[in-house]
C-alpha cells in the first residue's frame, strides 16, 4: 500500500492505551493504523523509541491579532505554537480594544487566521453582544464556544469581552443556554479585587510586580466568584467551562458540583511556563537583560495534579500571553503587562511533568486532545482514529535537554521564560492533517497552511 505518511515504529496512543505500531496518512486523514512493514510512501518518518500523541489543542491562547499585531500574529504565534507541538489554538477574544463578539469581527479574525496561521485554529468569541441577538450567527459561523473576562469593561457590553455585572451574566447565560455551546470565563469577584488593590495600594512595601503580582487571582477572589458563577450557570442549564481551575476552593467547588452530576462543566487549567515552574524572570534574548516579572497567585499545584489526575479538570491550555519589552514595567504594576509567551514550550513542559510523575502519558493524552475535542464537537480530531486528521505531536520521553540559544523562540517578542532550565521530553515533530509542519526545532508549514476548525455540535 502506498501512503502520503507513513509513521513507522512509534509507541502510538489508541483507545487501548499506546500500542507500538504504525501508521499511515493518505491526504490529510489517517488510513491505518497498524503494522505497514513493506509499504511505501512519500515520505517517511522512523519514530523508533518516540511516542506519537494524538493532536495536542491548545484550548487557551492569546494570539492578538486583529488589533495588537505589534505582539504576536496568527503567522508568529501558529509557528511558536506548531514548534510546541500544538497542532490547534484556541483564540481567545481580546484582540480589538474592545473584543470579539459580533458576527463581523468573527468573520474578521477568521480571515486573518486563514491568512497567517501554520497551525488550524479557532477563534472563541464573546457572548456579551447577546442583547443584539448575534449568538446564534456566530454559532452558524462555527464557533466553538464563548469566552468572558469577569471583571469590568471600558467598552459598549456588546463590544466587549469583560462582564462583572451578575444581572448582565444572568441574562447572558440564559441566552447562550439556547445555543448549547459552553461559556468560558475566568472568575473574579470585583468587590474583593478592588479592595485587595487598595490595600496593596495603602501598603508601604515597594510597589513593584514581585510584590504585588503574587497578591493577585488569588483563593478568595477567584473561588468566591466561582461559586456565584455556579449559581448563575446552574439555573439557566448553561454548559459552563471553567477557566484557571488552580485554586484549592474553586478545585473543590468543580468536584462537588461533579459529582452532584445535574451541570454541564468543562473544568481546564492553564499551563503558564513561569507558573508551573514557579519562577519570576523573564529573560531577553536580544540584549541578555532580565525582567523581574512575578507571577499572579501561585496555583496549588499538588491540588491541581490531583484534580487532573481524578477528572476534576478536564482539559489544559498554555494562556500563551505575549507582549514586547516595552509592556512591562515593574515598578508600575497595575500598569504593566502581566503573561508570558508559552507556546514554544507548551508541550515539552507537559512531557515534563509526565517524566516527573505529575500525570501519565495517557492522562495527558485525554487532557490535550481527546475530552476537549469531544465537548466541542471536533469530531475530525478526537484522537488516532482512522479517517480522522492525520494530527499528532511525536515526542521523545527520554531527552533531557537545557534551553539556551540553540533552542529557537517563534513568537514574536522573543522573551525566553525558560532560559537556562533542563526539562526532561521534547517535542520532536508537530503534524498536522498529514504535514509535518514542526521537525526538530524547525518550521515547515507556510502562512495559511492552517484550517478553521468549525464545531460539528
């Protein structure tokens, strides 16, 4: 049998666990999975000693354009994306000054995606523009599912992606409940927000991000409006996903709520390299100066691990969060940009914590790929399945390497959160609908290689 692919001796992910075997791409689909010895093919690729995971999605990322392109662009962000191993990105809305919620931006950044991405993507746009009644046209346009920011906005409700006001929530959730898509939102009690950043505010220490981006997203501002925002879901049948589950209280909130088994809730948590890591510097490849960044609410991570691990989170995404120099500055902490780039790392970090014992290599498996895309009804990319996308992200467990200037930075800013740090795994190859497109470090897919991945549900 001739073949486009053929992926020979790897240790491939199935339903019955990774099983050493091949497999074999005609077009953009898998055509078999299975031993192939004696085919031929265009291309092939000996995976002997790797392990080839299923797509790796990337439910959360920042990728900025349309409307701060100067950060990051579907063409440097799909790249940095595609070099850690993420075969899909998930976008979230706040590109614009305001947000991406009606059907004509949708349409806008969709367009760009087209354009620029080497990866497939989907945009996730904002809900907030439900009184002008555009959530069933971005439903028919293919979104995935929704996004809000609970905190307050500067722009119109309709343009924007930041809702704190409950009545407005309220409303909002019952007219998403129509649509059958999830809302996601990152939880913040604006009350409790506002006078914790007085209180920095009145402190005497240094106002500076080390002191004060620790005092931030923390237990009590992120666990109390969750358990609001469960009110809220839950009376309007409202699937919920929810965001930045890294909280002991917001963690035991989700399991409870589980386990009662009368809501729909998609729970993920969002893999930052400074946060998992726990460290506070970036560094910048361009001129070997430092930015002493902090990092918000250091999650629990033995909590988190654990909730992986039982069901309790369901999925994981990166919160890739670029920004130039230029955007930080530490001694203006309300001021200054807060994320990090996360994407070049994303997969390796995760290999990381499986080589460390955090969670299994199926676990992960489920957590980057499998139960995100079956709650989205991504039925073309629900694991290594025949007639399925040919995508997968092809891994070496046993590499133990050390990031420094031989390890390329895709994204734009080209700020390193891990330079100078060993991991143990490396992405060695991203395919993605029977392309290589990441080989060792290097981009092979060209602009607009990547497709928008519409909801089939």
């Amino acid at each position: 049998m001739h073949f486009d692919l053929l992926i020979e001796n790897g240790n491939v992910h199935t339903s019955e666990g990774f099983l050493p075997t091949d497999i074999g791409v005609i077009g953009e689909k898998i055509a078999c999975i299975g031993r192939l010895t004696g085919s031929s093919a265009e291309r092939k690729l000996d995976a002997s000693g790797k392990f080839i995971l299923p797509e790796m999605i990337d439910f959360h990322t920042h990728i900025r354009e349309p409307g701060q392109e100067f950060k990051e662009n579907y063409r440097t962000g799909t790249r940095a994306a595609a070099h850690g191993g993420v075969t899909t990105v998930c976008v979230m809305p706040n590109n614009l000054l305001g947000g991406i919620a009606s059907p004509e931006t949708f349409r806008k950044v969709i367009a760009c995606g087209e354009a620029g991405a080497v990866v497939d993507f989907a945009p996730i746009p904002s809900p907030l523009g439900f009184h002008k009644g555009t959530l069933p046209e971005l439903v028919r346009e293919g979104a995935s599912y929704f996004k809000i920011m609970q905190m307050n906005g500067k722009q119109p409700l309709e343009e924007s992606f930041c809702c704190a006001d409950a009545w407005e929530l309220d409303q909002c959730f019952a007219e998403a409940a129509k649509t059958g898509k999830y809302v996601s939102i990152h939880p913040m009690n604006m009350a409790w927000y506002l006078g914790n950043v007085a209180k920095i505010n009145a402190d005497t220490a240094p106002q500076n991000l080390m002191n004060v981006l620790h005092k931030l997203y923390g237990e009590e501002e992120m666990s109390s409006a969750a358990y609001e925002l469960a009110y809220f879901f839950r009376k309007n049948r409202c699937k919920w996903w929810a965001l930045h589950c890294w909280h002991r209280g917001y963690i035991d909130l989700i399991r409870m709520l589980k386990k009662a088994g009368d809501m729909d809730i998609l729970a993920s948590v969002e893999i930052l390299p400074t946060s998992i890591r726990c460290f506070d510097t970036l560094y910048n490849r361009a001129d070997g100066s430092t930015i002493p960044l902090g990092h918000a609410a250091k999650p629990d991570w033995d909590e988190v691990w654990k909730a992986v691990n039982d069901g309790t989170i369901d999925v994981l995404g990166s919160d890739h969060s670029p920004h130039l120099p230029e955007n930080y500055d530490p001694g203006k902490p309300f001021a200054s940009a807060q994320g990090v780039e996360g994407e070049d790392y994303y997969g390796s970090l995760l290999l990381d914590a499986v080589n460390a014992g955090k969670l299994t290599l199926e676990r992960l498996a489920e957590i980057t790929s499998i139960n995100g895309a079956k709650a989205l009804g991504w039925n073309e990319k629900c694991g290594n399945i025949v007639g399925t996308d040919a995508d997968f992200t092809i891994c070496d467990m046993d590499k133990t390497w050390t990031v420094d200037d031989s390890f390329p930075i895709y994204s734009k800013p080209n700020l390193d959160p891990l330079y100078g740090q060993t991991l143990h795994g490396k992405v060695s190859h991203t395919v993605v609908r029977g392309k290589i497109v990441m080989e060792e470090d290097r981009i092979l897919a060209e602009p607009g290689y990547g497709k928008f991945v519409r909801a089939h549900n």
